[in-house]
C-alpha cells in the first residue's frame, strides 16, 4: 500500500482529515485552489464534460487561447489523478462511496471562473475522464478504518512497519554487538597494573 506517490498521498489526506459533506470530489479537487478563472462543467446526462476558462471578451486573444491550452494540459493530469485515487480506494475498499441526496440530472459546474465573464470553453474528450466525472461528481467519501489506520502510519502496511522494526533491531544489534568486541577487545590490550 506504501505505493502511493506524493500527490495520492495528499489527496488521500484531504480525505481523511476532511470531515462531513467535504469529502466529495469537487470539494477535494477545489481545494487544489488551481480553478482561478476555470470552471469545469460535467453534463451527466448529455455524457460529456469541459473545461470554460474566462477571458476578457467573447473572441478570446492569442494568449488567452494558449493560457488555456497550458492550462488545460495541467488540469487534466490533475483531474486523472484525483479520479484514479478515488477509483483505487473504491477498488481496494479503502473507502466507501455514498450519494447523500438526490443527483441532479443536469449539468454540474464548479471552479472559481466568473459566471458572469464570457468564457473559452475546451471539450474534455476523453471518454474514461468524463465517466469517472459522472461516476463521482455526487458521491461523498467516507474513509475506512484501514486507510485512516494506513494514513496515520504514513502511508506504510503493517508487514512494512515491523519489518521496518526489525531492521531496527537488528542492525542496533550488530552495532552493540561490534561496540562490545571493540571494548573487550581494548580491555585485553590494556597493561595489567599490579598493586602490591
């Protein structure tokens, strides 16, 4: 389990230490604080999702349109990792995933982009993307037992602690094992002293 990366292991920290209705994807993934001027839409029922990024006016400028494509780019790996931790903790049941109330069936849009600023919209065309979107856009995460015990271990199984420990204990071990030969060792060498 320690094969988490840095990133999974903040993500899974969100989730841990986050507690009530703020344990759900978009609350996790706006906490990255990386959505200024980005709203990400997810339209369940017409299957599709994307990325609307503000700009000044309704014919973006040549910076804007490359501001967005950079953007884009670091947003999506963004997206991928945050939707493929939630996908792993479902899978090793490490978490459990609940609807709270109802789904709306229409369109779900979060970030920090101006609703009322025209916006450069870029389809997510990824099929796997859009439908862990719509798997989770409306489940709150409840961690487990054994992620909030893997959690608190930093990141590292049972079996890896103790043999962690081991190694330890072995290795302290060796080290009083070799400091008391070094000390018989100068105790025999030292001349014995006679007293009469």
């Amino acid at each position: 389990m320690s094969n988490f990366g840095d990133d999974e292991k903040s993500i899974i920290d969100k989730i841990v230490l986050g507690s009530g209705f703020s344990r759900n994807f978009i609350n996790i993934f706006d906490s990255l604080q990386r959505l200024q001027g980005v709203r990400i839409s997810v339209d369940p029922a017409a299957q599709s999702a994307e990325y609307l990024f503000e700009v000044a006016n309704a014919n973006p400028t040549q910076q804007e349109l490359q501001a967005g494509i950079d953007r884009e780019k670091e947003l999506t790996q963004e997206l991928i990792a945050h939707l493929l931790v939630l996908k792993s903790l479902e899978k090793e049941g490490l978490a459990f995933f609940y609807t709270p109330a109802s789904p709306s069936t229409g369109k779900v849009i979060f970030g920090a982009g101006a609703v009322n600023m025209p916006s450069l919209s870029m389809p997510i065309y990824d099929r796997q993307i859009i439908d862990l979107l719509i798997r989770y856009i409306h489940l709150e995460v409840v961690p487990k037992p054994k992620l909030v015990h893997l959690q608190a271990n930093k990141y590292k199984s049972d079996d890896e602690r103790r043999f962690g420990i081991q190694m330890i204990a072995t290795w302290s071990a060796l080290a009083i094992s070799i400091i008391m030969r070094v000390a018989r060792n100068r105790i025999k060498s030292m001349p014995k002293l006679f007293i009469l």
